[in-house]
C-alpha cells in the first residue's frame, strides 16, 4: 500500500531544515553570492561562517544523508534525502552546509564501494568529513560525456600509469584535493571496457588546468568548471579505483544516484520559482487589477504547481526504488533516465514563466533569475544530454516489444470486433 506520511521524528527534523536554511544557510548564499563560493576555501570569512552550520547539522544526525552509516552518512535512505534536498534546492550553500553537495557526494559512493582500504582511508574519510573537496572528470572535447569515445589514454609502465590527454568541464577541479579521472586503458577492448578510473591527488605533476571556464552568465575565463591537460602524468598502480577496464561500470554507480539528486534539488529551486509567481502575482498592480486576475497569469501558477507535483512524486518513486535496492536494475535505471529528461524540461519551464511574470525586473541582476536558468540548461547537459536519455528510455520501451505481423496494428478495431464478435457468438446467437 502506497504510503506518503512522514514519520512524526523525522518530520520534525525537516521543520528545523526548513528553518535552519532561511535563516541560516540563505544568508550565505546572499553575501558570498559567486557560482563557485561553496567551494572556493580562499575566503576566510565564508570558511568562518560555514563551520558552525556544518557543526550544527553533524550534531543534528544529519550529515551526509546520501551515505550509509557505516560509510559516514546519516543513513536516511534516499526517500528522506528528498524531503531534505527539495528543501536545500532553494539555495546554493545548502547542499555544502549539509555535506551532500556533487561531485563529491557521487564520488563517496564509489568511493565507499569500489576503493581499497587505503583509499578509503586517505581520500573517502576527509571526503565525508567535510574537509575535502573532489572532482570527477570524464568528459572530453571531442567525445563530448560519451564514454565509448574517450581519448585520454593511460599507459602501463612497470608498476605505474602515464595518463595523456585533454578533460573539458571537470566541475570543481581547481579546488578539488583529487580527480578521479576516466582514461582508455585497453583501446581494443569492447567499448564499455575500455576504461579505467584513477585517483589523481591535486598538485601531481602533469596534471595542468588549461584555463577555468564558467556559465554563460559569468566573466570569461572564471568559473567552476575548468578545461584540464594531462602531460605525461605518472600514478602508481595504488591510485587505481575499481578494476582495470571497469571504468565504465564503476561510473555508473555514481551517475544514478547523481542524477536523481540533481532532480531533488530541483524540485526546491522549481518550488522557490512557484513562490516568487504567486508573491509577485498577488502584489503587482496592472489596470483593472493584479497580475493575478489575469487568466494567463493563472494559467502559468496552476499548470507549474501541477507540473511539480507530477514531477515530484516521479523523483520520489525513483529515490524509492534506491532504497528498495532497485536503483541499478532495469526498472530503477529506466526511472532514473525519465527523472534525467523531466529534470531540466520543468526547471526550464517554470523558471521561465517566473522570469517572465516578474517583467523586466526579472531579466536584470537583481534577481537571480539568471543564474537559475543557466542550472536548468545545465540540468539538461550534465550527467549525460537530455536526448541520449530519451533514446534510453525509448529503446528500454520497446526492448521486448514484437512487431505486429501484417498492415494493420494490433489495436485496428475491425479485427479486433472480429475476434470479439467470435468470442460471444454464443450469447449473439442465442439472443437472435
């Protein structure tokens, strides 16, 4: 029986969440305003005003809810990651306040399930405490985040790797304490075993950031996601993560639950769009009334409310199959590629409808209208484009689908009143 109550404890917990973001977190988010603050260490006083609220949500049981316990997380399970994500959404510190923030949260996880012991101890421990950043970087420039068309080549030397070649939007890299890098270890293998990821501590030589590249909204040569060179840059076979040829798999570990995190956090941001519609709809005056007594204004705040309940209830189907441990079957990956999809149309949609409503107020910086849609483009790039899931979701449609022999289609209905009229023909003939 389908069950959406929250339990009273836990309900509490994310009365206090609410609470402690608004007043909190929000204002963290207005005073240390650039893309890339959260985690940029550089600023001492941020750094200053970041410690406590970390502090006060580990004391609170709430640290790294993406995590089992055993691995140094909250172990909440997915379902409740949700009721505290959609509400860090709203803001941009939130998901670093609460140690749950990507890359490194995708990056913990395969970490915790495919690193060594010593791995674990050097990089997924500082990690989960809070006192590393990370970056994962596989997409290329010429193959884009297809990871059948990899260029960056790793070589066997001895006991060592020599990894050369060209990584492009590695989010995070120039504050990252470690990359863990996807490179071609076997070039004739079957595409999905080519690969293989390693560790790659920052400051290694060779390792060379080309130059940082931001959104569309930020000033050249800033932002978060920088273009980064490997020249002839040697690792011991320690730093190896996962099995040789195992990249591709051990990368799709990290990517579901990625994915469905983005949609979690949407839902807040696309909620927080919904409450500047209805605030600015009730309060802005136009002839014969508020904007709000226009029907195309109630339009635009009845069909984005409707869209993110609908949408909603999709991530949260999705986080529940995580937690009935069928995230990385047939089902839980097929729902994971529809939240992918329905993640950047909704944010788009709504987000554009708030921008527009709030009128040339809402195109100029100061509103942040701006920032928003260049996370809803990018909900619809990363972690695979938009049409590469929906040729997955497509294909998995219509993978045990048999064709219809013949012109006409199962459904036509003369043959089906045929076949229908056939079966009943003993109650038609006994009624003539």
């Amino acid at each position: 029986m389908a069950d959406f109550s929250i339990e009273p404890e836990f309900a509490e917990k994310l009365e206090w969440v609410r609470g402690f973001v608004a007043e909190e977190v929000e204002a963290m988010d207005l005073v240390f305003d650039e893309m890339t603050a959260p985690y940029d260490r550089s600023s001492r006083a941020a750094r200053a005003a970041l410690k406590p609220l970390q502090d006060e949500v580990k004391r609170r049981g709430l640290w790294a809810g993406h995590l089992p316990s055993h691995d140094g997380g909250a172990g909440i399970g997915q379902v409740k990651l949700l009721y505290i994500n959609e509400i860090l959404g709203r803001t941009d510190w939130g998901p670093v306040v609460f140690g749950c923030q990507g890359p490194d949260s995708g990056n913990s996880e395969i970490l915790a399930a495919f690193g060594t012991e010593d791995q674990k101890k050097r990089w997924l421990e500082p990690l989960v405490a809070g006192e590393m950043y990370s970056c994962f970087s596989m997409t290329e420039p010429s193959g884009g985040a297809d990871p059948t068309r990899l260029r960056t080549r790793a070589v066997r030397d001895g006991d060592d790797w020599v990894i050369d070649g060209e990584k492009w939007y590695a989010s995070h890299a120039q504050f990252a304490d470690f990359i863990i890098v996807a490179a071609v270890t076997d070039p004739d293998a079957e595409p999905h075993k080519r690969n293989t990821l390693f560790i790659v501590p920052r400051g290694t030589p060779g390792l060379e950031i080309v130059r940082e590249v931001g959104f569309f909204n930020e000033p050249a040569g800033q932002g978060g996601h920088p273009y980064l060179r490997f020249n002839g840059l040697r690792l011991p076979d320690s730093a190896r993560l996962g099995g040789v040829g195992e990249g591709f798999a051990v990368a799709q570990a990290r990517l579901g639950g990625g994915r469905i995190h983005h949609a979690m956090r949407a839902i807040g941001l696309c909620q927080r769009a919904i409450d500047m519609m209805t605030e600015r709809s009730v309060s802005r005056e136009v002839s014969g009334g508020h904007l709000i007594d226009r029907q195309s204004v109630q339009n635009d705040i009845a069909s984005s409310a409707i869209a993110l309940r609908q949408f909603r209830f999709q991530v949260l189907h999705a986080a529940w199959l995580f937690d009935a441990g069928l995230g990385h079957g047939r089902e839980g990956r097929l729902a994971v590629a529809m939240v992918k999809v329905a993640t950047a149309d909704i944010t788009k949609d709504i987000l554009w409808k708030a921008m527009h409503m709030h009128g040339a107020l809402g195109t100029s910086n100061e509103m942040a209208f701006g920032k928003y849609l260049g996370l809803a483009a990018m909900f619809g790039i990363a972690d695979g484009p938009t049409e590469v899931h929906l040729s997955s979701v497509a294909r998995a449609l219509t993978r045990n689908v048999e064709p219809h022999p013949g012109f006409f289609p199962s459904d036509h209905l003369p043959a089906r009143r045929e076949a229908a009229r056939a079966k009943l023909a003993p109650y038609l003939e006994a009624a003539a």
